[in-house]
C-alpha cells in the first residue's frame, strides 16, 4: 500500500527548467562573460543544487553572484514560472485524500525552493522537504534516508521526478520512479528506456495510475 509520494520540482511540478536556466545565463554573464558555460552545460550539472553549480563553474565560491541568483529567481518567478503544470495541484490535493504523506525531494537549494513553493502556493501539500547539496545531489540516499525515518517498507513509497537521473537514483534504492514526461524539456526516449513501463506523459495519466495503485 502506498504511503508516501515524493516529489521532484523542475520539470516535475513547474515548467520551471528554462526559468532556472535563464537565470543561471543572466549570472554567468554577468560575472564571466565570454567564458560563460552553455546551457547544456549547466542542464547537465542539476545534480548540484544552484550554489554548487555556480561555483563548479566559476571556480571558487562568489557571494555575491549567488546572493544575485536568489534575487534574480525572486524577481523573475512571475514572469518566467507564473503556474504550475495543469493538473498539479488536483493531483497533490488527491493525493492528500488519500491519506498518501507528500515530501518534496529536489536538488534545488533550499533558498530558491522556498521562494518557488511560496509563490506557487504548495508549501502547505509537503510535510518534509529534501533539498539539493552544493557537492553532489544524492537523491538515492535521501530515498533511503525517508524510508528509514518514516518506517516505511520500499514499495510503499514513489519518487515522480522527470530526470534521467531520477528513475537511476530511484533503482538504486530500490524504490519505484514514476517518470513525469509532461514538459517540454522531458527526454521521453531515454525514460522510456531506463523507466520503461512508468513514464507518464500527462498529469491526467499519472493521477489514473495513483489511482489504481491505491486501489489495490
């Protein structure tokens, strides 16, 4: 029996890739100009959290550009991540229904992922939050980590994240990954690959599955 679903945010919960990589372009310009790495570049490195991926490529850690990251993801959210994907909120509110816990497990820092969940107003859906580290994201001992402290046997806890990286991290411990394949920047060939089975190309597809895991 499902008990607890956690959930990754870029790309899971938001439209919010191309909002976190516009506002890593305005820093690295800002504070390394012509030397400023490429967007694919800085995509590949989401397993830091935003002041890890901010000094790998700056070399050393600059206050200020972070302080400025913040800043710039505050200002920006309204116009750049105004919403949610459609569906999200229905989804976390049925789940809730259901007396399933939600835990919010992203390789965001903690800083931007408050501002997100505030202005998006979700903060209240999540009873824990896992954040991102500035070395190195391990969302696989997080997972565990969760089973640990809430008792919980594997399969009655999912991860819904939409990386790559996410359902590889889910298999290592051992715990299912429902892949979210709804946005624009989803990599639905290499999902369907590594998460064949549980790749989810709309919210309405994946609130159906959750629906039929709990009836069981």
């Amino acid at each position: 029996m499902l008990k607890v679903a956690a959930f990754d945010f870029d790309g899971t919960l938001a439209d919010s890739v191309d909002f976190c990589l516009a506002v890593f372009d305005k820093v690295f310009a800002k504070y390394m100009g012509e030397n400023a790495p490429s967007r694919e570049d800085i995509y590949q490195n989401f397993g830091m959290n935003e002041p890890g991926v901010l000094r790998y490529f700056m070399g050393r850690t600059v206050p200020e550009a972070e302080a400025e990251f913040i800043r710039l993801h505050r200002e920006l959210h309204p116009q750049m991540c105004p919403a949610l994907f459609a569906g999200i909120r229905e989804l976390l509110l049925f789940l809730k229904e259901q007396h399933v816990e939600l835990v919010l497990l992203t390789g965001r820092g903690c800083d931007t992922a408050a501002i997100s969940l505030e202005y998006l107003g979700i903060k209240e859906f999540f009873s824990l939050c896992y954040f991102g580290a500035p070395e190195k994201n391990d969302k696989t001992g997080q997972l565990l980590h969760l089973c640990q402290t809430r008792q919980l046997k594997k399969e009655e806890l999912v991860y819904v994240g939409d990386a790559l990286s996410d359902a590889q991290a889910s298999a290592r411990a051992g715990i299912k990954c429902f892949s979210a394949a709804w946005a624009k920047s989803a990599r639905i060939a290499e999902l369907e690959k590594t998460n064949p089975g549980l790749v989810f190309k709309s919210v309405r597809d994946l609130q159906e599955h959750f629906a039929a895991e709990l009836a069981k």
